[in-house]
C-alpha cells in the first residue's frame, strides 16, 4: 500500500490539522487525571518534530473516551497536552473548543513552529456522524491534513475521513511505519509464521483470525476469544465470558461460535509439525485453563483439563480465567520455532496477577524468538509493559482494533484517502 507520505514542500510554513489517536490511559490521582501509558503520544513525536522543524503551524487534534457528542469532563485533553509539553520540551497551547471562532483566533495567533492542541474532537456530535459541517470546519483551521493514527484510521469518522474532502491529505511517519510493519506480515511473513489472538472479544478480531488462518502455519487462541472455540468443539466453557452473537448488517444475528467451528472444520486437514514429528492443528485453543470462582473476589482456583468431564457438576460455578500450565507449555514450544510471530491480546485476566502467568509465558517465549516479533493492542502492550518486556520486541503497534482489520484484508476508510494515485 502506497500512501503520500510527508515531505517539506508540503507543510513548510503551512497551518497543519494533525490528526492523531491520543485516547490513553488515564488514572485519577487525587483531583486530577493522569497518564498511565504515554505510547502513542511517544509515537507520533517524529512527525511533529518534522512538523516542526518545517516551521509549520501543528493544530493537532484527537478523541479520548465515549463521551458520545457530548461534554464529560474526565475526557478532556488537558492533561494530553501538559504531557505532550514535557516530551517536546515546548508548550503546546491548549483550547476548550474544538471549532469556532475562538478555535478560528486561536490558530490565527498560531506562530510558525508553535502547537495547538484543540478539544476532544468527540465532544461534537459530528464527529462519530462524520458529518460534513463539522468537518469543514475542522478542515478551515488548516491548509493541509497529516493522519499518524493508525489506531483510529478504520473509523469514518469527521476527523480522519470527513476533512480529507477539503485538504491536501498525507501520512504521518508513524501511520506509514506501522501499515508497513503490518502488510509485511500478510504479503512476506518467513515461515513459520505464528499468529496468537487473545483478550476478551471476538467480534472485532474474527476477520483477522480468518485472514492469518489462511497465511500463517498456526494460529494460537487464549482469552476470551478461545471460549468461542472451545464451545465450537463441544465443550463446555460454563461461567466463562463469551460473545456468543452479535448484530450484523441488515440486523442479522452473527454467531461467532458457528464461525469459530466453520474455521476448525476449514482448517481441520491442514498441519503443523512441532519438531518435525508432532502434527498439530492449524488452529489450537487451551486443553487445560486456570478457573476461579469469582472474578472480583475469588476464593477459589483450580487448573481445570478440559477433557476431562468427571466433576463436571463442580465446574458449573466456574470461569476460565487464563490458560493452563500443559497449554502454556505447548503454546510456547510452537513460538520457540517461529521466525515471524504476530500477538494481539492477552491470555487472560492479566491485570489480576495470578491470573498473568499465561500471558507472562506467552511473552516470554516471544521475547525469545529470532526472527520478526510484532505485537499489537492496548492491552497487549500494557501486559509486555507490566512485565517489563516491552523492548523486547520488533514492533509494537498501537492499533489494537485497526491493525486487526487490516491484516483481515480492508482497506481501512482513513488510509483510502491517503492512497497515491
């Protein structure tokens, strides 16, 4: 995918609506809110260090939260942006509007050089709705769009689509450097390729599954997500959280079990050899699960094997809650051969720590692999963060939801208007 990527004929000395995806973490310590992971703010520093240095006018915006068209308070960007000030070592001015008049003189007192940071784009209706009046105005503040937020680019929204019908539109280096990251796993992965989908829903990384079932040697399965294929293969997952169905186009049910068997039946003839001798197959969920009682307040945990029916009375009060030691082990055997491995979500419930340790092994034996090691996701990266893992990869990709659509083959709505002709 080629996208019209910056360059300083374009942006010197020019107004710049930057658009990133800002929409971190944030904790509440005493009367203010703070952030908890600054990595992607820290991601786009390049591209406004460029922005910059080409003495252009930078009037960055972004969302946090669901505040849904309207004003929360606890979403506001002011704490972005007094973060964003200590990683530049510049103010970065910052307005409670997001359009306007007083948006409108802001920017017209906008030095070359200097940054505008305006309000939660989210905050406005128009937003979500993609509506053009809102986008418009959006697009009035600048002469040139840059898009760096991969993250939020598989959203047709009035500030990463909207605006592109009014400005000259290009990518951010960190937008290029991860669509690139990530198109290299699906045109030119060196095998074995492992592909390992956790966390809690499968609804936005079914497609993704699909996709890497058909190009990688194996797909592993944990969190949530494996609920769904361990109900496909007929067995019983209990108190455990699963999506089950969700409304589709045209209001039709989806069932993500039967799409969860479609897959298993699809890929039931095709193998994967571990150390040369051991078929396995292309998809593998948990044989073996660590449950509790209680997610909240557990009493109780066990390892449960999920072959084994004999207490299958006990087992009704039971959630599954990370996967078991047998399947860690297994799971990090394949890893151990790969030399591509792409991981999006965690194994389990990791912030709890004892039910971190599927996710510890997990990162663990990525951490050790040779070759190309891409892991992607909020919480996927807060988990290699926790564990202190989190330089030990290739790449880490922000976009949790947009990366998984794109390796499940669209052509995300805010990278089409970036495409070169």
């Amino acid at each position: 995918m080629k996208l019209r990527s910056l360059s300083a004929e374009f942006i010197k000395n020019k107004r710049v609506l930057l658009r990133v995806d800002y929409n971190t973490p944030m904790q509440k310590i005493g009367q203010k809110y703070q952030i908890v992971d600054d990595t992607r703010l820290q991601i786009t520093l390049p591209t406004i260090k460029f922005l910059l240095k080409n003495k252009a006018k930078i009037i960055i915006c972004s969302h946090l939260g669901r505040p849904e068209g309207k004003f929360v308070a606890k979403y506001k960007l002011d704490p972005i942006a007094k973060h964003l000030e200590k990683l530049l070592g510049q103010p970065v001015k910052k307005i409670n509007v997001s359009i306007g008049p007083e948006a409108q003189k802001a920017v017209a007192d906008l030095e070359p050089g200097q940054i505008l940071m305006l309000e939660n784009t989210r905050f406005h209706p128009g937003e979500k709705a993609n509506s053009p009046e809102f986008a418009q105005q959006l697009a009035s503040l600048a002469e040139v769009f840059v898009n760096d937020g991969l993250a939020v680019s598989h959203r047709a929204h009035a500030s990463v689509v909207g605006v592109t019908n009014y400005l000259p539109s290009l990518a951010g280096f960190a937008l290029i450097e991860e669509v690139s990251h990530l198109e290299s796993l699906i045109k030119k992965p060196q095998h074995p390729f492992v592909a390992i989908v956790g966390g809690a829903k499968i609804s936005d990384k079914v497609e993704a599954i699909r996709n890497l079932s058909e190009i990688a040697n194996v797909v592993l399965v944990g969190g949530g997500v494996a609920n769904n294929f361990l109900k496909a293969d007929g067995v019983e997952v209990y108190r455990s959280y699963l999506e089950e169905t969700s409304v589709g186009g045209k209001k039709k049910k989806i069932s993500f079990v039967k799409i969860a068997r479609n897959l298993l039946r699809k890929t039931k003839a095709e193998k994967m050899l571990l150390r040369g001798y051991i078929p396995l197959p292309k998809i593998i969920y948990p044989f073996d699960v660590i449950a509790t009682d209680n997610l909240d307040h557990p009493t109780k945990q066990k390892t449960i094997i999920l072959a084994d029916d004999n207490d299958s009375e006990e087992k009704q009060n039971w959630m599954f809650v990370d996967i078991g030691p047998k399947t860690q082990k297994l799971f990090r055997e394949v890893i151990l051969q790969a030399k591509t491995v792409f991981w999006n979500g965690p194994m389990g419930v990791f912030e709890q720590k004892k039910f971190a340790q599927g996710t510890q092994a997990i990162a663990s034996a990525v951490a050790q692999v040779k070759g190309k090691t891409v892991v992607g996701g909020g919480d996927t990266i807060s988990a290699i963060k926790n564990l202190g893992f989190e330089k030990r990869f290739d790449f880490l990709s922000a976009a949790g939801g947009a990366a998984l659509e794109l390796l499940g083959g669209k052509l995300l709505p805010g990278l089409k208007p970036l495409l070169k002709k």
